[in-house]
C-alpha cells in the first residue's frame, strides 16, 4: 500500500505509452526530474494529475480508514503503508516537482517541502537506511537463528 499512490497516477501515463507503443516515453517519465518533465497528452496528464491528487491526500486516506474502521472495527495494518507514503511525500516534495496535495479536494495546494532529489537530503536519506540496515544486522547476529 506504500507504493499505491505513485503506481496509482503512472497508471494513465503506462497505458498510453503501451497502446501507443511507446516504452521509452513511459521510462522517461518514471525517472523525470524538475527540468526533464516529459510532456503527455492533455486527457493523460489530467487522469495521472487527478490520481495523483486522490491517492496523496490526506482527506481521502481519512475517508477510506473510517470507512475500512466502520466495517472491521480495527485499524486496517495496510492503510499504515499508505499513510506513511503521504506523510513522507508531504515533506520531501517541492513545490517545483508533484507537491502532495494533502487537503485535496478542499484545496490542491501543498506543503512546499524539502525535494527528495536534493544532493544532502539524498545522502541523509541513504545514510539513514544504511544505519538501520547495519543496526538489523547486528541485532539479528546477537540473538542467532
């Protein structure tokens, strides 16, 4: 559930480019940066803006976890995975480049974070997963099979 809003809005673009025969335009926007947005036409780049919308906001991931309560009376685990994508996004995501707009559709705007693709923020980012991988390690080693 934690990839679902990013897989959510590439989906319009993953269509268009397999029915039009075009992979490479499907690869070039899956990697786009700021400066490198590959341009889509209008009806697709609509459909993956609204999806986009829709699945990083945090009203609709309200609405869904109180319905999901209302039916099963527990927190349903998966819902975690998706709420962390949209807090996460919330705050490494740039007004420049798919700010989460966390209060859609009350409004589209969004927080103008920190960009996950800024050079510090990437070397903190990958210098924290390697601390908690190595930590796993060693604590995994200390207990034994």
């Amino acid at each position: 559930m934690a990839a679902l809003p990013d897989l959510m809005h590439m989906l319009p673009v993953a269509a268009w480019a397999l029915f039009n025969g075009l992979p490479a335009e499907f690869m070039t926007y899956v990697r786009a940066l700021p400066e490198r947005v590959q341009p889509l036409p209008e009806s697709v780049e609509l459909w993956s803006h609204h999806l986009h919308c829709i699945f990083h906001s945090g009203v609709i991931a309200m609405a869904v976890t109180l319905v999901a309560w209302r039916w099963s009376r527990v927190f349903w685990l998966p819902l975690a995975g998706w709420w962390s994508h949209i807090l996460i996004d919330v705050f490494t995501h740039s007004d420049d480049f798919f700010p989460s707009p966390v209060l859609y559709p009350l409004t589209y705007r969004g927080f103008d974070g920190v960009a996950w693709n800024t050079p510090w923020f990437v070397v903190a980012n990958y210098s924290a997963l390697a601390l908690v991988w190595i930590w796993l390690l060693a604590t995994r080693r200390e207990r034994g099979p």
